[in-house]
C-alpha cells in the first residue's frame, strides 16, 4: 500500500471517528435532558415555614439516597477500571512473549521446493501435488494393512518420514 493511500486511509478513519465521538455526545446530552425532564420537576418554593421545612427534610433525604447510589456506581467504575488495566497488562505480556516472527515469502517451484527439502543430489523432478496425493494414498493403504495409524505415525511424523517416502518414490 502506498504512503499516500495509507495516510488518505488513516484520515478517512479519523474523521469517520470524530464524528462518531460527536454523535454520541449529543446523544449522551438528550438523554440527560430527557432525565431532568421525568426526574426533576420544576420546584415550586412554599410560602409557610412549615412547609418549607418539609421541603428540606425531603430533599436531603434525596440527596442521601442519590450519594448511596453515586458511590454505589463509583464502586463499580473503579472495579471496571482495575479488570481493564489488568487486561492491558495481559495484552502487553502476551505482545511481548508472541513477538510475530518476521516470514519471508519464498518463491520457489515445486520442483526447487523439493530439491531443497531433499537435498539436490536426489533429483527429484516429479509434479509436487501428484506426489504429495500419493504419498496420502499410500498412507491410506497402509491404514488398511495395520488397521491402526498408530503404529506408523512415528515413521511418517516429521521431514525424516517425509524424506523416506520420497526416496522410495524415487
Ligand atoms: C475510586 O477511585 C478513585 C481514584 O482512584 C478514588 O479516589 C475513589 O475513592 C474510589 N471510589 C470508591 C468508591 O472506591
């Protein structure tokens, strides 16, 4: 991919997520709207005393009871916070023990491919799927013979079991 498209890229995901961010800023603004509307009516101030002290008794219990449930919501914000700091730690730990090893593409025949498994001296310069069919071909038919692949794992398990069979082919 060239600078330019990755740069043109990189802008077109910035933008797409500044207005994301925006649009959920103004959702999070109407819904605290529509949360004052049905929670807090508009006060109305009493004249007598009385009723004024009402009016204070009642709303410091308020005040209390949504105090208990700030702290409560506080409580589980912080345990959020702590299960994602954790997690980032967990993610830097395995970034760190995973480190993608750099592959390189090989562009080899099948024919060179095999040379190069096999050593050169062997010549090999047959077809490379034909051969690899075969090869599970027969492994088949000796599944049959044994009746049990079992036994002969060890012997096909691995380049050595490979490189045997290909010599035989030969
Ligand atoms: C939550 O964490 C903040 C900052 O670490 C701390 O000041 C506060 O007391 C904590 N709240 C609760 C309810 O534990």
């Amino acid at each position: 991919m060239s600078l330019s498209r990755r740069n043109q890229l990189k802008s077109l995901l910035l933008l797409i997520g500044q207005v994301w961010l925006e649009k959920e800023a103004k959702e999070a603004e109407e819904e605290k709207m529509k949360h004052m509307e049905e929670n807090c009516p508009p006060l109305s101030i009493p004249g007598c005393m009385q009723e004024l002290q009402e009016l204070c008794r009642k709303l410091h219990k308020q005040i209390d009871l949504v105090d208990d449930e700030r702290y409560d919501m506080e409580l589980k914000v912080n345990k959020t916070n702590k299960e994602i700091d954790d997690l980032k730690v967990k993610i830097q730990d395995l970034n760190g023990k995973f480190k993608k090893p750099a592959l390189k593409k090989v562009r080899m025949s099948a024919d060179a491919l095999l040379a190069a498994l096999l050593g050169s001296k062997h010549k090999v310069s047959m077809d490379l799927r034909a051969n690899l069919k075969q090869v599970k071909k027969e492994v088949k038919e000796e599944e049959k013979q044994t009746g049990d692949w079992r036994k002969n794992i060890e012997d096909k398990a691995g380049m050595g079991g490979r490189k045997k069979m290909f010599e035989t082919e030969a």
